[in-house]
C-alpha cells in the first residue's frame, strides 16, 4: 500500500497491518537466527524485533546521504519535503495493543527491546581472546569500576540507591556514580553462589562474560517468556555452559511479553536484589540511558525465624515473593524459600509489578496502575493544590492509547498517577496537565549511536498515525544534568513533580513503558484488570525516607554538598521538560529518513 507523507512516499505491506487479533504476531522473530544456521549472519544472533532488527542492518550495512544504493530503495530526495511538519499519515487502521508494537511486522512478535545495532560481528560463539573488533568497541568499557569508586558507592553517597548505567562517549566526570553491568557482578558487591536474571532479551554468551571468572561457573538461572523457534534458540545459546538453567514464564494472554528485568544475586554474605531496565545484551549498556535500583545486601535471618521476620515498611518482602508466586514455578519456589531466609527489612522503596491476567476484587490492586494507586494513595501525602502539580511519563515504547485520551490515558491511567493520599477527588479529562517524554527524531539523529539508536524506540507508522492526539502531549529528551542528552533512553520513569519542578511528591523507575499491555486496562464496567506483561519497578516516596513534607526537592546539577541527602532525588533528566515544537516528530522506527545524516554521516532507511 502506497503511503506519502513528510518523507515522501514508501510502502507498508499487508504483513504490516496485522492486528491484535491475529494470533500468529506473537510468534518472535526468528529469520537471522535460520540465516545464522545457513552460513548467513547479516543480523544478530538471538531472537529480537525489526526494529532493532533494522538497526542491526543499519550498522553493517550504513547508507551515507551520498549513497547510490539508496535510489532503489526509497524515492528520489527532490519528491520529499525538507521539513518534517505535517503529520498526516494515511494509513490503513491496524488494531495491535501494547508493546505490541513490538511485535509488529511480519506476523512476528517486535519485542520493545530485543537486539540492538551497534553488533555487526556474526555468530556470538567466539572465546573470550577471539573477540571481534566490534565486540571489542562494545566491551571497551566494559570494565568494573576503581575498586574504591565501587566500595564508595556501596557505602554511601545515595541514599536512593538509585543509579544510571555507564555510558561510553560521554563526559567521564558523568559516569562517576554509573553503574556497568560488570560492577553488578563484582565480587566486591558479594562472593557469588548462585544467580537469576529475569530479562526480556538475552544475550547468553556476552551476559557469561559479564561474571567474574570466578563466577562463571556458578549456577545460573535465566527467567525469559521466549516461545517456540525462539525459545529453541535461546536454549541453544547456553548449551556450552552447564551451569545454566531456564524458567519459561507462562505467557497465556496474547502479546505480552516477559519485561520484567532483575537480578536475584545469592552470596555467601547473603542476598541481593537488583531491578533495572536494560536488556542482557551488550548495546544495551553502551551508550543508552538505562536505570537501575541496587538493594543493600541482605543478611541471613538467624536460623528458627519464622513468620513475617525480615520485612521492610514497605512490604518489600512479601510483595517480591507474590510477585515470584505469579509464576508458578517449582524453580522460582526455591529462590523464594531463600527470599525468606534474609532480612530485608533495610529496604525503602515499594515494588510494583505486573503479572498477565485478569484480575477482580482485592486482586485487582495487586498489579499496574492499579497497584500504584493504591500505594499513592495509602503512603503519599495529599499535595496542597493537587490539580496544579502535573505527572510526568518517560518511556522508550508507545501502545495503542486508542481514539482519544478518554480511552485510557487520560481516564484510567492518569486517575491512578494522580491518585494521593486518602482523598477520593477525582481530576479527570487531563485537568491535571500531562507530560510525555519520548526522544524526537532529531534527538535520535544527534545521539551518540545516531539512527541505529531508534532500534529500541519502536513506535510504528501504524500506532502512530491512530493517535496523532498523543503527540500534543510529547516532550523531547534532554539529560543536561546526568550529561545523557545523546544517550537514547530505554529507562522508564514516572513521576508527580511540582508546578515549578522544582519538587517530586513521587518517583518510579520501572520496565513497564507507556501500553495498556504493561499497566493493565479496566474491562468489565471496571470490575476487571486485565495485564498482558510482566513488569518490574520500583516507587519511591518521601515517607519511606523520613521526610515528612511529603515532596523529596529535585536534585540539579549546581547542588552542592546537602545533595546527596534522602532530600534530593536525582532525577536523570532535564526538568521542565520541552514540549516538541512545531517541526518536531516522535521517532517512528519503519520510516526513512534521508534528509540529514546522523553523528556517523549516515542515513535511516528501515527496510
């Protein structure tokens, strides 16, 4: 089907239009992987979506702006326009949900996350001495920490415990602070006996290397919702490594996906957990902002302890073991016997989570926005003049919102963001003003990755044009103050900050991005939450910290010594944030865009 817009004209196949309803989009991707086994390896070499399918070919295959082999693909420059205005796409309707658009194209699921770009280098079945010269670009910085840089951050200094991932390319001065996955699994961090990572994609022979090597042996135990071919794959990357077993989670609703992203690290010194928002593979913790909330290390409970013993204010413990409950796995049982054999009671933030289901009565607080209601509104405090102080989304993936804010965004889903303490006022139809930050296309095209960065914003044309209201509501990205403006985010962050921002009542950091799949719609005359996805986060309230006031103060750059107190949070990007001004467009991943290179000279052309 032909379509022309600010970029020209370009076609969306049938495939592309696949809706929610055709069961056979859940299937993953798996044509690189039978590639891979025919001796091809143009993409990457584990299950992942077109998108970061795209930027995988992007990278190995760049098209700069002189480039002829362009001509074949996309129309000549003199028919598209040089300005990007206008956003009057028309295109057919197409019905997909969540991070359904993840899963879009060819009848296969577009997981929001799996594959990056900047891998170019073939089947991932090298020794740690036979590197390529990509792996070693993308593991150049893949070194733990100064060793008293770690123990500093361990002890002290944040409060929050609350970190960004380090990023390559930037300022050093701003990765002080930074965690890289390989600090994680430092055995400063704790003599490792046993692991679980939870993740959505998984890189199984770079996430090896990421362990000391006197940990990688160590039983490890991979939690992923991968199905079918890709499943088989998956399974076949962690056949040299005898110390890894799975735990398939249970995915009976149609599009939902295994998001969720945490460790469970059992140590002889006792147990740690840690909830983050990167995908075990090695883009993902290179040059994008990504979030991470790292627990103190939890003591074993003395031996005869029973009952509630170890539990934090915030009900951390018990919430964590229904969480694993949700899974129903023999597996997990064990991890959950050992979760409560530690005292967790040091814990400060509330976890918030999803599980698939349909959900009524008490159990419908449990999970998504339901669940973050609830905690709002029995542990925030009632803001004076409420309906001025406005919510902020961030985020790397968009759902189908549907025909208007009605729908969902700005009924449901704000009624639960807004929700604080006890009072039972209702502020609908986006009285209390609403903003989205979601990285332009020039935000993208200016990043540290360039266009191969939109690999893991995957916001399709086919979402997009249903919802043109949503972008009213958009926000560009701007990270000054962490030095991050050029490192795409895949973090997600939601908070309620004062009128002048200059205060936060709460701040969430979560896997679950902006789709009625992760945080749940109301069915059934709002009797019933139905959750396609597993989702992870983690809520921090001021009370859970000792303040009263019922606001932490946002941390900015020129704050000195008192910042590091349980008063100032470290949002990790600008605030206010700016709306997208007239020439501004989301990022939308299955366009191209050949009218300006990126930081690498290059251009965007998807297909």
């Amino acid at each position: 089907m032909l379509q022309e817009d600010a970029h020209g004209k370009w076609t969306v196949s049938s495939s592309d239009e696949s809706t929610e309803e055709n069961s056979d989009s859940e299937k993953p991707s798996t044509s690189s992987l039978l590639d891979a086994a025919h001796g091809r390896t143009s993409g990457p070499q584990y299950p992942c979506s077109e998108a970061r399918k795209a930027a995988h070919k992007r990278k190995a295959s760049p098209l700069k702006l002189s480039d002829k082999r362009i001509s074949t693909q996309i129309p000549p420059a003199e028919k598209q326009r040089t300005s990007q205005e206008g956003l009057g796409w028309c295109l057919s309707s197409s019905d997909e949900d969540p991070e359904d658009q993840e899963k879009h194209v060819h009848k296969e699921t577009l997981k929001e996350e799996k594959c990056d770009a900047p891998k170019e280098h073939p089947l991932n079945l090298c020794k740690d001495d036979e590197l390529s010269e990509n792996q070693k670009a993308e593991e150049y910085d893949e070194t733990p920490s100064e060793a008293q840089d770690t123990w500093d951050l361990l002890n002290g200094g944040n409060p929050f415990r609350f970190f960004l991932t380090k990023v390559r390319g930037i300022e050093q001065s701003y990765n002080s602070g930074a965690l890289h996955i390989k600090d994680i699994l430092s055995p400063l961090f704790g003599t490792l006996v046993s692991s679980v990572q939870f993740n959505y994609c998984i890189d199984v022979g770079w996430l090896v290397r990421q362990y000391p090597q006197e940990f990688r042996k160590k039983p490890l135990l991979i939690v992923h919702g991968e199905k079918r071919e890709s499943k088989a794959e998956l399974l076949a990357q962690a056949r040299p490594y005898e110390n890894i077993s799975f735990c398939q989670a249970k995915l009976d609703i149609a599009f939902g996906t295994h998001h969720t992203k945490m460790m469970l690290l059992l140590y002889e010194e006792g147990l740690r957990v840690v909830i983050h928002t990167s995908n075990l593979i090695a883009e993902d913790w290179h040059q994008k902002t990504q979030g991470i909330w790292l627990s103190p290390l939890y003591p074993r409970l003395p031996q005869g302890t029973t009952g509630s013993a170890g539990e934090s204010e915030t009900n951390f413990k018990s919430d964590l073991i229904s969480y694993l409950m949700a899974y129903n796995s023999p597996t997990l049982k064990e991890w959950i016997d050992l979760i409560q054999e530690h005292d967790l009671s040091e814990t400060r933030v509330y976890l918030l989570g999803s599980t698939p289901g349909r959900y009524q009565g008490s159990d419908k607080e449990k999970w998504g926005h339901l669940r973050l209601r609830k905690l709002l509104k029995e542990h925030a405090s009632s803001i004076p003049a409420q309906e001025s102080w406005p919510v902020v989304g961030q985020f790397s993936s968009i759902g189908s919102m549907g025909a208007d804010g009605s729908k969902w965004l700005c009924s449901e889903f704000q009624e639960s963001l807004v929700a604080a303490g006890s009072s039972v006022m209702s502020l609908l139809k986006c009285d209390v003003p609403i903003h989205l930050v979601y990285p332009t296309v020039n935000n993208v095209r200016q990043s540290l990755e360039g266009y191969p960065a939109g690999g893991s914003l995957p916001y399709s044309i086919q979402t997009a044009q249903k919802q043109l209201w949503l972008h009213s509501y958009f926000h560009k990205w701007s990270a000054e103050v962490s030095g991050r403006s050029r490192a795409i985010p895949h973090i997600k962050t939601y908070m309620r900050p004062s009128p002048d921002f200059q205060k936060i009542a709460w701040f969430l950091v979560t896997s679950a991005n902006l789709s009625k799949a992760a945080w749940g719609a109301l069915e059934k005359n709002g009797t019933q939450l139905m959750i396609r996805s597993y989702e992870l986060g983690v809520l921090f309230l001021p009370s859970a910290f000792g303040l009263e006031k019922g606001y932490f103060h946002v941390r900015g750059k020129t704050l000195s010594g008192s910042n590091d107190s349980a008063t100032y949070f470290p949002v990790p990007y600008d605030l206010p944030p700016e709306q997208y001004g007239s020439k501004d467009q989301p990022w939308i991943w299955n366009i191209p865009y050949t009218n300006a290179p990126d930081t690498h000279g290059n251009m965007w052309v998807p297909s």
